[in-house]
C-alpha cells in the first residue's frame, strides 16, 4: 500500500528524539507537519503523503496527538506502530475514541504464505474447497508439502521473504533465531511490570504445555500466582501469546459463558515454536504425515494460528475450547468456533483413525449442525462430522 503514495516520511521515535519533542511541545498540527517536512526534505500533502510513525509507545502525547490529526487533517493518511502498544494506549490520556481505527496484525497465513510463492491459482482453489469438493489426490499432496514447508518456516514476514528468496531452510533457522534474540531482548521494557527473568521464564514454558491447560507449577515452581498471571496477561497483550478459553458452548456469543480459569495458550508462530523446542527440522519434513502431525502440539498450534489470522483484523483475537469433566465421561474438543449464528466444534486429528468420542459427545449434548475434524486428510464427511485438510481450516471463518 506505501509504494501507491507519491511521497512517504517515516519518523522513529526510537531513533529520532528530536521528532519526539516536536510531536510532544507543537499544539498547531499544520506547524507540525511543516517541520517534519523540512526535517526530513519530504512534502506532507493531503492524500499523497503516507506518514508512517514508528516506535510511537515511547511518548503517550505522542499517541494523544493522533486523535488532531483526523479532526484537522483528515486527508491525510497516518500509520502507528510499535511494541507495547497496547499498554502504551490504556495509559494513554485520551486515545481518541471514534477517531482512531485499531487493526490487530498478525503473521502470515498458510494462504498469504502460498501468495508470497506466487501460488495464485492454488490459492483460487482452495478458496473454493470444501468437503464436499476435495481436491485431487496429486494438489492434495502438493498442498501437504507446502504445508510441511509452511510449519516449518512459520509466517514471520522476515522469515517468509527469506525463503522465498533464497529458497533455503537453513537460512531461514538463522532469521527465527535472531528474531527469538529480538523478542528477548524486548522484555527489558516489560520492567516495569514484571522482572524479565521471570517474564522470560513463563515464556518459555508456554512452548512445552501448547495445547494443554496451563498449569502455574508446569516448569515455573519457583514463580508464585500472581506473578504468573502478571506475565501471561503481559504476554497475551503483546500478542506473543493467544488464550484459548473454555467456554459452556451452549448458545451464542461463546463468550458469553466461559470459564476465565480454565485456559489454553499457543503461541504467536509455528517456525518460532519448532526453533525454541529444538526440533530437527529436516526429519521433521521427512516423516510422514502422521508422525509430521503429533510432533508436540503443532497441529493444534497451526490450526489456532489460522482461525485467528483468517478472522476479522478488526477485532482482538479470540479463541474458545470446550471440556467436560465428568468420572468416566472426559471429553474435549481442541476447539469452538462462532459462525454468523451457528457454533462449530473443530478437533484436530492425525489422521483417520479414532471415533472422535468427545465429538460425539459433544454433538449429542449441544446439538450443533455439524462438527469438523482437521487433519492431513483430503475433505469428506463422516455423518454429522465434516473433514477439512488442515492447509485450508481458514476457510471455516473467512
């Protein structure tokens, strides 16, 4: 979108602190923007300019000041960023409500990560999929490999345009580990709240419990409860993290009967999550599928990746299970979604085999029009039980 503006100007707050100081002192936005515009030898013109501001949680005036440009210079189109945002907006004055549009961003899709390929046609057709029209065999099994690669790789854009440039995995391992380098060393500025040590230490521990209910004294005996909420809390609002809360599922909205104390978590990338475990990554493409699926919690990671980044980028992201826990009768279903006025339960499944028990159950008990299972399968059906490949479960919420 930057490259259709005639001029573009890029301020880092980080970077520039005199920028900062002009934004904080000047009330008169049209003087402001004359300055910026002499600083930077750029014109700032309505409707031709993209002005993208970078690092702007350093300043919360910074943020406040947002809200004149939409009253005073609506032509013009301005872009924030930064990490810690969301905090750096509830501590923001006044944000600017109705005046300031929220988009919550996320990595690529397996679908996105296909584009970047320039595998516009499969793309097309996937778009049509569904279990009553499977794919042939032979773009089922490109689409499977695609998706290894895709597991793999993860949906950073840094370590999607490495491998599409370089077509190197290798290559890619390195660009995940500097950006796990990266994240770690943002975590310093979490302090405030929270020491990094222990922030890094609950982090960690995500990694092996993804797809589990998160237990406090998993891997971080040493921490205490509140400490542990503290850091989750911090985690999910810098979107390193998503909960997958449990919800009744008896009606809609489902969030309007969950449990806040019973959450799942996964983490924000696939390829980040095979890096930080240690997986050997070209086994881990050689094995068949159903070894490829059971690899730690990965299906389930990849599948809750796709239902948020195929959802509305203009709500905050949110994921929903369902557990029953009775003697004798525990079922679970790995995930419950809401579409236009129907739920959908999803489970995530290696391959044919199993009689999907917690399904069952939990068609007979809520009554939905159908369940889905996920999985390395072409699509079909099972009854009430509709199968959808895992490369295309984006299609469920699109």
């Amino acid at each position: 979108m930057g490259k259709s503006f005639p001029y573009y100007i890029e301020v880092n707050f980080e970077l520039e602190p005199e920028l900062t100081a002009i934004f904080e002192t000047l009330t008169d936005i049209n003087e402001l923007c004359r300055q910026i515009s002499l600083l930077k030898g750029v014109q700032i013109k309505d409707g031709q300019t993209l002005l993208f501001l970078d690092e702007i949680q350093v300043s919360s005036l910074v943020i406040h000041k947002l809200r004149y440009f939409y009253e005073l210079r609506p032509n013009l189109h301005v872009i924030a960023a930064g990490s810690l945002l969301e905090f750096a907006i509830t501590e923001s004055p006044s944000f600017g409500v109705g005046r300031i549009r929220s988009l919550f961003m996320m990595s690529f899709s397996f679908s996105e990560y296909l584009l970047a390929l320039k595998e516009d046609i499969l793309v097309d057709a996937l778009r049509d999929l569904s279990p009553s029209h499977p794919l042939p065999e032979a773009v089922h099994q490109k689409c499977l490999r695609h998706l290894k690669n895709y597991i793999v790789i993860g949906g950073m854009p840094e370590a999607v345009a490495s491998f599409v440039k370089h077509v190197d995995i290798l290559r890619v391992q390195k660009v995940l580990d500097d950006l796990i380098v990266s994240y770690q060393a943002d975590f310093p500025k979490y302090k405030t709240r929270i020491s990094t040590d222990r922030l890094i230490e609950v982090f960690g521990s995500l990694f092996y419990q993804v797809g589990s209910k998160y237990k406090y004294s998993n891997k971080v005996s040493a921490l205490n409860s509140e400490q542990i909420r503290n850091s989750l809390y911090i985690l999910e609002k810098a979107g390193l993290i998503y909960a997958i809360t449990h919800s009744d599922c008896n009606g809609i909205p489902l969030g309007a009967e969950i449990n806040p104390k019973r959450k799942k978590y996964i983490v924000l990338d696939t390829g980040i999550y095979q890096r930080i475990l240690g997986l050997d990554f070209s086994q881990f493409l050689l094995e068949n599928d159903v070894e490829f699926i059971n690899k730690g919690k990965i299906a389930e990671l990849f599948v809750g990746l796709e239902l948020l980044k195929n959802n509305s980028f203009h709500q905050p992201p949110e994921l929903y299970y369902w557990h029953r826990e009775k003697q004798g009768s525990q079922a679970e279903v790995d995930y419950v979604i809401q579409k236009h006025n129907k739920i959908i339960p999803i489970e995530v499944k290696a391959s044919a085999q199993g009689k999907m028990k917690s399904m069952q159950l939990f068609i007979e008990e809520k009554k939905p029009d159908f369940g889905v299972r996920t999985s390395m399968e072409n699509g079909g059906s099972y009854g009430k039980i509709n199968v959808w490949p895992l490369y295309v479960v984006g299609n469920l919420v699109r």
